[in-house]
C-alpha cells in the first residue's frame, strides 16, 4: 500500500491483491465510481456504485465497521473521489490503483455480459 499525507489525512493507494483480500475478508466497502453504463457492462460484484458525477462525499457512512475503498476503470476517477473525501473531512481513504483495468488484468473474478443474450455472467478472469 502506497500512502500519501494530505494535510493531516491520509490517502490510501492499495493494489489489486489488498483489495481483493480484504474484499474476500469483509473488511471494506467496494464503491465502483464508473458509469452506470460501465458498471452494467462489467462490474466487481459486490461492489456498489456510486457514479462520479453523482458523488458527495458528506453522505458517505463512517469507515468504523468497515474501510471504504473506491475503485474506476483506471485509478485517475477514484483517486480524484478520495481527494474529494478528504476535502469533506475524512482522515484516511483509499482506492485502487490501476482500477478495474488492473483487477482485470491480475484474472480477478468479476461480472460482465454474456455478448450473446446480454445476461450478466460470471468471469473468472
């Protein structure tokens, strides 16, 4: 995990593998900041979606229970969301480098769309 002191806050840059382990360990909030086009298309599942043109970071729940880590396409949308964070308050936030262009990349599991019915369907990367 690369980290990087904004202010008195921190910003998080975790890559694909911490995510995925905490994600399998229920330890953070996947928050896909892409399209809802682009999370139709294929998305992490178990992720929820919260488009950056929609994005408030002040209705964002606390980070007690569990982290939050926020993800794009390619890492530029969700660092430019945990600076946004930061910005409204947060002490520490975090998303993944290389977004899910990189999950992708490292045969991450994830949803996308059966080309032939339009159905979602599971890729086991």
């Amino acid at each position: 995990m690369k980290t990087e002191n904004v202010g008195q806050a921190v910003l998080e840059t975790w890559d694909v593998e911490e995510v995925a382990g905490a994600f399998d360990r229920d330890e953070i909030v996947l928050i896909d900041v892409r399209t809802v086009q682009e999370y139709s298309f294929e998305h992490i599942g178990g992720a929820l979606l919260m488009p950056l043109p929609f994005f408030e970071a002040r209705k964002l729940p606390g980070q007690a229970e569990k982290r939050i880590v926020f993800h794009c396409g390619s890492g530029v949308r969700s660092e430019k969301v945990a600076r946004l964070c930061l910005e409204a308050g947060m002490d520490r936030v975090a998303h993944l480098e290389g977004g899910f262009g990189a999950w992708k990349a490292a045969k991450k599991r994830y949803v996308g769309t059966d080309m032939a019915t339009g159905a979602p369907k599971v890729v086991n990367g």
